[in-house]
C-alpha cells in the first residue's frame, strides 16, 4: 500500500496514472500534479469511468524545487514519478533529496539551451542520493527502460558476453496527419535533429543527423522498414553495463513524408532552440512549432497500426557464437481501448509504472542513482507480460 505522486500530465502521465490505478494493491493513492490543473482533472475523470480509481490533482510548477518541496510535504508520497519534461529533471531530483523521497524518470535531464541529453547531470546526484538513503531510478520508460532492462535479462540468462547491440525502434503506426509527432514536439525534433553517435570499439564514433540508414524486416507482418541511426541516452549507461560490448547502435524508422517536412521546418529555422526577436520580444521557434503541432495526446482516436521495439544481440555462450533478437509489439488501437491513449504513450508510460512498482514492493530498492540494467530484470520481465507489453524472443 503507497502513495505514488505523479508529476505530468501529457500522453505518457495519462498512461501512468492509469495503469497505476489498476492496481490498487500496490498503489493505494496517487496524486497528479501538473501545471496545468485542466489536464489533470481530465485524466482523474477518465481514470474514474474506466476503474472506479479517484485520483487526486494538483497545481505544481515543476522548476520551482520550492513549490515541488511544499506540495511533498503536504501530501507526503511515497515516491515521485516525474513525467514531465526532461528540462525539469534535476529540480525534481532537488526536491526529492530536500524530502528524502525516491525518484524515478523516463528520461534522462538536458538543458533547455543545449539539445544534448546524456546522464553526467543527473550521475553528479549518486553520492547525494546514497547519504540520502533514497533511490533515484533513471530512464524507465521503452527506450530507454526495457531496452536496458532486455540488455540486462540478455547477459543474465544467454550471453556470456554481448559483443553487437542494435536497438531497433518502428512506429508502423498511421494518424492520418500531415506531421505531428506522437509525443513532445519539441523533445522529439530536439531528438532527431541532433548528430548521430554510436559506440564501437571503445569510442564514440558522429555521424551527421539522419545521414546512416538500413532496411530492417521487422516479425509478425510489419515487414521491411528504414531505419535510422541516432544517438540514444540508453547507450550511454550500457556501454558500461554490458560486458565485452563492442559495438553498440540505436535504429528508429521514419516515413518520407515525416522527413520532408522535418527538412522543410528545419531549412526554415523553426527547429531552432535558440530564441529570435519577434515584434518586440523573443520567442524560440521550436516552442512556438510545438504550440501550432497536434497535441500529441489527441491523436490516441486517430492512430492504427503497431509499434515494434526490440534489441538484436549478437555475442558468444559457452565458446559458441549467438544471436537473438528480443521485441514487443504493441497495437495502437488495442492501447486506445484500455487506457485512450496511443502506443507511443502507452509502451512509456508502462515501464514507468512497473518500475515504480520495482522499488514500492522493495524488489528493487538500493539507495543511490541508478540505471535499469543494474537490477535484476527478472521480475520487471515478468511484469511487462503481465500489464500489457509482452515481449518476444527469437533466435536468429
């Protein structure tokens, strides 16, 4: 029996909350927070009708560490689950050390003048946190998050060492827009248009934004997808995790329409995150681009179709040479009808609910800041088929 406090309202904070509350054994209250107090009544109204759940709402300003320190006080949760945006991470973190309350993610902190996101911000919090005796879980969403977590259960059960990872990221889905993205706009674009890095041989190796590209047959109907290759947060932490690593790379697919308008928008300047003097003030273009996009959140009733997302390795047990591939697929639709979100929100939005629910039954639980790899992935598998993300295994 806890109390989880639920920081975000967007796509991926309406999945949480609802996936929380349908399991009230381990999640006896939640409150979400956000600070727009509309949203969050809108999710509390819609987890009602569908569980009988009542969830309680507040107004928060999530960069003000004394306003997240305040409402910690007055409602006294067991953890915090921030899914809000990544700028706010270390605020959040800041409170959570003034309170002595754990923490967990989905992704990982960059700042909001630079569009680079690795973990050296939030690691600098790991000996606060141990003296603190609390807990902070990084990156508990999809990618990152269960890609860590295949990584981890991979070396556990069928690698002595994994020399190739290639994490392969498809959203085969359709919403039937001219472009949108299917979650923070100015994250996503923030994302892709950034320089391209892999690992390889002990090194980090750039590429220019979208410039390597691959077919991948992606199981079970999806068929034959392009696929580019981009700098992803889980790499960093799994380079160090995973022995004998040599080569590691994160794939996701992109139709051409989605890359011509990105091209279009980019060539223009309004991918830029720096601000421009507009009629007498500033503005920053990717701010005012993810004013006019469509909410993500709204396309859940337009969106058919069916994510897949998995890890190929490749490495050697027992002297012999493997390979395996290990993948969810996730129906849109079928993620609508549950929780009336799409599958981008909902294959987030479940690994941080399990993660929370890691470290609310103590089955994971170790103070510091941490990465998913580094706990035993058994049961966190384990849970993904049962709470609806049920994964695959394939030799190849």
């Amino acid at each position: 029996m806890s109390h989880v406090l639920i920081i975000g309202a967007g796509g991926v904070g309406s999945v949480v909350v609802h996936k929380c509350a349908q399991i009230p054994e381990v999640f006896s209250k939640i409150t979400l927070a956000s600070r727009t107090v509309s949203k969050c009544e809108a999710i509390a109204a819609s987890v009602k009708g569908r569980t009988g759940v009542q969830v309680a709402v507040e107004q928060l300003d999530a960069d003000q560490v004394a306003e997240t320190v305040a409402l910690i006080r007055r409602v006294k949760p067991d953890l915090l689950l921030n899914v809000a945006l990544p700028y706010q991470d270390l605020a959040l973190m800041d409170a959570c050390l003034e309170t002595g309350v754990d923490y967990l993610d989905t992704a990982n902190y960059e700042p909001p003048d630079v569009a680079k996101f690795e973990y050296k911000w939030q690691w600098a919090y790991k000996e606060r946190f141990e003296k603190a005796n609390i807990m902070a879980l990084l990156g508990s969403g999809f990618d990152p998050g269960v890609t860590n977590v295949y990584c981890a259960w991979a070396q556990k059960h069928h690698f002595d060492e994994i020399h190739q990872l290639d994490i392969i990221d498809c959203n085969a889905g359709d919403h039937g827009q001219h472009f949108a993205t299917n979650f923070n706009p100015e994250i996503n674009i923030r994302e892709i248009t950034q320089r391209g890095r892999y690992w390889e041989h002990g090194e980090w190796v750039e590429t220019d934004p979208l410039s390597w590209s691959m077919t991948y047959d992606f199981p079970e109907g999806i068929g034959p997808k392009k696929c580019y290759l981009m700098y992803h947060e889980e790499l960093e932490s799994l380079v160090q995790n995973l022995k004998g690593l040599k080569r590691a790379r994160f794939w996701m697919t992109f139709s051409e329409n989605y890359l011509t308008h990105l091209r279009v928008l980019e060539n223009v300047g309004m991918t830029r995150i720096d601000p421009v003097k507009y009629q007498g003030g500033e503005i920053v273009p990717i701010q005012f681009l993810k004013a006019v996009l469509p909410e993500p959140a709204s396309l859940g009733p337009l969106t058919r179709g069916r994510t897949c997302i998995g890890c190929v390795f490749t490495g050697v047990k027992d002297g012999k040479a493997k390979r395996m591939y290990i993948y969810n697929i996730c129906s849109h639709e079928e993620a609508y009808r549950e929780v009336g979100s799409q599958a981008i929100s909902y294959t987030t939005g479940v690994p941080a609910m399990i993660g929370a629910k890691m470290m609310l039954q103590r089955r994971w639980q170790r103070a510091g800041v941490w990465n998913m790899e580094e706990f035993d992935p058994d049961p966190f598998m384990a849970d993904l088929n049962a709470h609806g993300l049920p994964w695959t295994v394939v030799e190849l």
